[in-house]
C-alpha cells in the first residue's frame, strides 16, 4: 500500500442529543442541512477538495443511514483504489467488546487503520460543523510552524467563549494555555475541533491515554492539556470564514436560514469548493401558477403552490395550495396541506401536515421542531 | 423478467429541422425538461424495465452525448457484467450521415452474437415518456409476433420488439432485402414476419421538429402531464451535477413553471423551463420559454417564446420576442448585445 502524506479521521459517532427528535434515529452528521446536503458532506467535501482521499469515518450511534449514506464514498469522490473512505464501526476484539468511549478512545481503537498508512500527519475532524475550509492550508501551517500539533481556531463573541475549548496563545500562535469551557476566558480563540497531529506524536499520546484509566479518552480534556504539560509544540491555526456549529434546534435553523444571505461566505454555488452530496435525481421543483415563491432555496423534486418566504425546501417536498410558509426548513419528502401557517418551525423529513394546521411558536425567538409524534400531540389537543 | 431483454439504443436520428439545437450535439443529447437530454428518456425506461445491457449507436457529433452518459454509473449500468456499450461509427467516409442502422449494427456485431437475452428491445433516443416495458415483452410472447412495434394513437414510436435471433437475421440478410432499419422492415410488404401493433396509451412526444420540442416542453408544464412522466418508482435518470438548490431572490416572481437546482431566479418567470445553473437577474422577465443550461439572462430583458440553448449570455435590457408557432431560438454560447434589441 502506498505511504499517504496525510489520513483524515473524521468523528461521525456522535448523538447529537440537543437536536431532540431529528436525531431520534439519525446519527448527528447524518441530519439534513442547506436544502439538499447532510452536515457529513461538509468535512468530507473539503477533504476532497484539499486533495486528501484517505478518509476513515468513525461512526457509532444509529449509524444506518449515514452508513448507507457514505457507501462506498462516490459522491465525493472518495472511492480510491488506494485509500478512499472506510467507514469504521466500533468491534469486538478478542479480548473484549469495544465502544468509543471518547473522542481519543475512538482513534485509538482504529490505530491499526492508521498504520496500514503510515501516514506522516493525522487530520481528526468532527461531523458536527458547517464550514469551508481547505486543509491543505492547515497543514501547510503546521509544517511551517515544525508543530506536533495544530488546532484550528475561530474568534467567538466574548460572551459565549465559555461555552468552548479555549486557546490562549503568544504571538508567533504558539499555544500556551488551554482551557475547556473557562468561567473566565482569557481570549476568545475557541477550538474548532480540527486538529493535525503529526502521526507518530499521535500515536504516542495516544498510547499513553489509553493506559491512564482516569482519562476520560477525549482530544480536548486529556490529550491536549498533557502535551502541554510535556511542553510539545502546540500551535493554533486562525481559520477566517464562515463556521457554525449545528448542535441545537436554533442553531440549525440559523445556519439554514444564513443561506438565504446572497452575501453569505458560505456560497454553494462557488464552483471551485462544490459541497457535494448523494444527488437524489428528482425532477425539476415545479411551482404552479398560483404559487409565491421569495427569498428562499429549493431543492428537485419539489411542488411548490403555496406562498413561501425565507424558506429552506430540501428535495421531494410538497407544498400545496394556500398555506403559508415563512421562515422554516422543510425537510426532505415531506408534505404541507392546503391552508396551513407554518412560521419558524422545522418539519421533519417524510411526514404530512394535515390541511389547515398552523403551526407558530408561541415564545418570541423560540423555534418548533415538528417530528411526526408532535403532529400526534396536536392532533389530540 | 430478469435479462431476458436487450437494449439497443438507435441514436443517429437526424432531423433538419432542429439544427440550430444539433449544432454542436446529435438530436439523443439536445437538453430537455431542465435538467434531461433526450435519451435519459428512453434509456432510463429500460433500466427501470430491469433492462441490464444497453448498446447505444451513436451519431457525429457524439461528444456531448458520450459525456452525458460517461460510464452509465448514473443509470447503474457500470456493470462488471452487461452494462452500458457505446458503438461510434467506426467508417469514415461518411461522416455526415454515417451508416444505415443495421450497417452500424453489424459493425458491432459481436455486441449482439455474444448478448445472452433472448429478446431485444430497439429504439430511437428522441422520445419522451415514461414506459414499463415489461408488459410489452408479455404481450408479444403471448401474441406470438415476429417483430412488435409500439405505437400510441396509431402513430409509431419507433421502438420495435424482436427476438435476438431474428434481428440478426434481419442484419445479415439486409443487402438482399433492401431494408436496412426496423422501419424498413416493418414496412416492407414483401417482408415474411408477422408485425403485431402494440398500443400504448401514456404521454409521448417524439421531438423531430422544433415545434415538437416545443410542444413537448410546454406540455410537461401541465401537472397531469409531468404526473404521468416523472414517476416516483420509476424516476427518469441523468447525469447529476452536485448543483445547490436554486435561490429565489426577494424580488423572485415564479408561475407555472419548471425549474432545475443551481439555478438564482430575481426576476420573472412564467410558463417556463429553467435549467441547472441558469441566473435570471432582477427586473428580467421570461415567459412561454425554454433557457438551458448556464445561460444568464441580464437585468431588464425580456424573453416572450424564446428557446435558449446553453451558455448564452443575453445582456441587460434586450427584447426577444418569438411565437408559439415560431419559437426564436439562440444557439449555444451566444451573447446577445443591445444591438439585437428586436431584432
């Protein structure tokens, strides 16, 4: 097999708890996104356009549809002769039965993964983010900073630093305090959760971690404050663009709606970054002659005979006659009566809006995530 | 029903009247529906027919069209077994027109000598509907005809149902019979086979004139219509593009009409066909008009019955009216200048 100069890891294992009933049975990088993509087609679009086509996708909660989803990784290119995508699932080794425990158990338990390789750098990324961004930079910063490891960070407002791994750093970047969520953040660089490690220091650490049983095996809260400790090179890499993690209703919500902005720096129709995903090749969307259709994205497949604004229509989605849509996602397949309001919500994918239903937050700022148990809900009320 | 049928695909249709569309592609590859090229038509009804072995005879220029169909990868007809062929003409001398079909079957010969299905479905690649040949197939055993040929109102379709067997019959004995295509055959009085007429009764339009092209476009506008060709379970296929979802502007207006992803709509369009990519820019009204791929139609213009072909740029301000009856059309990778202004 041939030597790659660089693996990618990317971390699809996660719950996603906080997005409720989207992730009842979905995998958090699975959960559909921007009209037509899943949050996975993010990371593994920008490993193919960085040029890495080595990626091993850990994977551990409710991982059928991501599953099938990545196949065998054509979408993005990634079906290699030499390297492409492996899905890796926790297993049963001889001696016992081995869950991911953590994010640094996770790739722990797939080093042999990482040796059939040999790469010289480890990429760990995780399924979580919406972002543009070429590694391939990154990496170049790590060599030039002669780092063992680098963390890409991104300036948050002040306010909400405490809610992130925080990096302080001297001038030349180089880190020399991390903190994982501080009462009092002493900047407001927050860890991206992208890292490049050289292998071998990767390996090491590792290593080690897994033998300290008071580890709780994460990147965040063990490796990194112990190769600090040790004084190895750690270096921060300020990454300048949009990134937004999705992790709560409200959040991807926003992120959908920062679509809508013509000037977003998320531009999908940027065709030397394409975002790539399973094309679901549907037909054209057809919007009828009574349809008001403004400041929003649909996707193939759709029908479209209501009045819909500031509106994100993944593909297969109806709309019908008379309803009003103002401000929502609707997810793929499903389908909206005639005559319904439906203002800042979520609809779930595949389920079916009885005619007349109006569906409103009731607190200002709150956003409704509508599953098919909450049309059961208000079905009996 | 599994791989008892072979797919032989006719592409080298020709016809006069749609070359300002063929300039640069044959008439199986002219852009349909938004996002469709003719044959995805006919070729993604017989891969939803469980068809698995598909030879496509193609006619110069067949460059867009091999590009289109790439592997078949997006017909699942990559096969390590069966799959998608491709037979360009292998003659030179007759560039134009090249040869007659069973000409350029024969030369192909060994396709159909090595295929292992009894029976063999031929058609040409400039029909659009939406057909389970399966029934088909059924109908024909229980008939006992020798040659099938399916027509809707009388009219045929050129598709033809025959065994393996006979069309290479039919090939080799085409010098002595003087028939040199399925039609021939069909119509030869003298012809010893029993043609049966197979009725089928869904949307079909085969586009041989600009006025069928059009006629079909603004046909698949109709719900009851585009319910009839855009099945579900039996979904016609192309070539995806990993386009965004199209953006609509808060200045969009859109009304009846069809629109593929990639495209950004700010201005208005009405009982139109918008393909993948294409940007209409505030202010821009398009009606009754079919825009293909990629083409920008700038601020202020107004396109009434206008067929656009890709990658034309019609600049700001510009009024091209055409008619129903006579559509204008503007080839592929034109830009339109003020000059043009009703011209």
């Amino acid at each position: 097999m041939q030597k790659k100069k660089i693996v990618a890891m990317l971390l699809a294992g996660g719950q996603g708890s906080r997005l409720n009933s989207l992730t009842k049975d979905l995998a958090k990088p699975a959960v559909p996104f921007g009209g037509k993509y899943r949050i996975i087609d993010f990371p593994l679009s920008n490993c193919t356009n960085s040029g890495i086509n080595t990626v091993g996708v850990l994977t551990q909660y409710q991982p059928l549809i991501l599953n099938s989803y990545i196949g065998i990784g054509s979408a993005w290119d990634l079906d290699r002769k030499d390297g492409g995508v492996t899905v890796l699932p926790p297993y049963a080794a001889s001696t016992e039965m081995k869950w991911y425990t953590g994010t640094a158990s996770a790739i722990y338990q797939n080093l042999n993964y990482l040796h059939q390789y040999n790469p010289e750098y480890v990429l760990i990324l995780s399924g979580d983010h919406i972002y543009k961004m070429n590694y391939e930079l990154m990496l170049d910063h790590h060599i030039e900073k002669g780092a063992d490891v680098t963390i890409s960070v991104i300036p948050v407002p002040w306010e909400e630093a405490n809610r992130f791994g925080i990096l302080n750093t001297d001038e030349e970047l180089r880190v020399i305090e991390f903190d994982e969520k501080p009462k009092e953040p002493k900047s407001n660089l927050a860890s991206m959760g992208i890292y490049i490690f050289n292998w071998k220091v990767l390996e090491e650490y590792l290593e080690v971690d897994n033998d300290n049983s008071g580890s709780s095996h994460d990147f965040g809260k063990d490796i990194l404050p112990l190769m600090l400790k040790d004084q190895k090179n750690l270096f921060a890499y300020p990454f300048k663009g949009y990134w937004k993690d999705v992790g709560t209703v409200q959040s991807l919500w926003e992120a959908n709606m920062d679509l809508l902005d013509s000037s977003s720096e998320l531009n999908l129709l940027d065709q030397s970054w394409r975002i790539y995903s399973v094309n679901p090749n549907q037909p054209p969307q057809y919007i009828s002659k009574d349809a008001t259709l403004t400041d929003s994205l649909v996707n193939e497949g759709c029908t479209i005979e209501g009045t819909v604004t500031r509106t994100v229509v993944f593909q297969g989605v109806s709309i019908e006659r008379e309803s009003v849509v103002t401000e929502s996602v609707i997810m793929p397949d499903a389908v909206i009566g005639k005559g319904c309001i439906i203002e800042k919500a979520i609809i779930s994918s595949g389920i079916k809006v009885p005619d007349g239903l109006v569906i409103r937050p009731k607190n200002n700022g709150e956003i409704l995530l509508v599953s098919k148990e909450t049309l059961e809900e208000m079905a009996i009320h | 029903m599994k791989k008892r049928l072979l797919g032989v695909i006719d592409a080298t249709t020709y016809a006069e009247d749609l070359k300002d569309l063929t300039l640069h592609r044959s008439v199986a590859a002219i852009p349909f529906g938004g996002r469709y090229r003719l044959i995805d038509f006919i070729l993604s009804n017989m891969v939803n027919s469980g068809i698995e072995s598909v030879g496509i005879f193609p006619k110069y220029p067949f460059r867009s069209l091999m590009d289109h169909l790439g592997s078949g990868k997006n017909w699942d007809l990559n096969r390590k077994r069966d799959g998608l062929f491709f037979f360009p003409f292998s003659s030179d001398d007759k560039p134009n027109f090249g040869m007659n079909s069973f000409e350029h079957f024969a030369a192909n010969i060994d396709f159909l000598n090595r295929s292992t299905q009894e029976y063999c479905l031929i058609s040409d690649a400039n029909t659009i509907f939406n057909m389970d040949f399966n029934p088909l197939l059924e109908w024909h055993m229980e008939q006992g005809c020798d040659i099938s040929e399916v027509r809707r109102d009388g009219a045929p379709l050129n598709i033809f149902l025959v065994k393996t067997s006979l069309l290479l019959e039919l090939i080799d004995s085409r010098d002595k019979t003087g028939n040199y295509c399925m039609r021939d055959v069909v119509t030869d009085i003298d012809s010893p086979y029993q043609v049966c007429y197979y009725p089928y009764e869904g949307f079909a339009v085969t586009v041989d004139s600009i006025d069928q092209y059009y006629f079909a476009s603004m046909e698949i506008l109709k719900p009851t219509i585009w319910g009839q060709l855009f099945l579900k379970e039996r979904a016609i296929l192309t070539k995806v593009k990993d386009e965004p979802p199209t953006h609509y502007s808060k200045s969009a207006s859109v009304h009846n009409s069809m629109i593929a992803n990639g495209a950004s709509i700010e201005g208005i369009v009405e009982n139109s066909i918008i393909a993948r990519g294409v940007k209409i820019a505030k202010g821009a009204i398009v009606r009754n008009s079919i825009i293909m791929q990629k083409t920008q139609i700038g601020e202020n213009s107004i396109l009434d019955h206008v067929i656009v072909d890709k990658d034309v740029k019609v600049e700001s301000g510009i009024t091209l009216i055409g008619t129903k009856d006579a559509p204008k059309i503007l080839q592929k990778g034109s830009i339109i200048k003020g000059a043009c202004v009703n011209s």
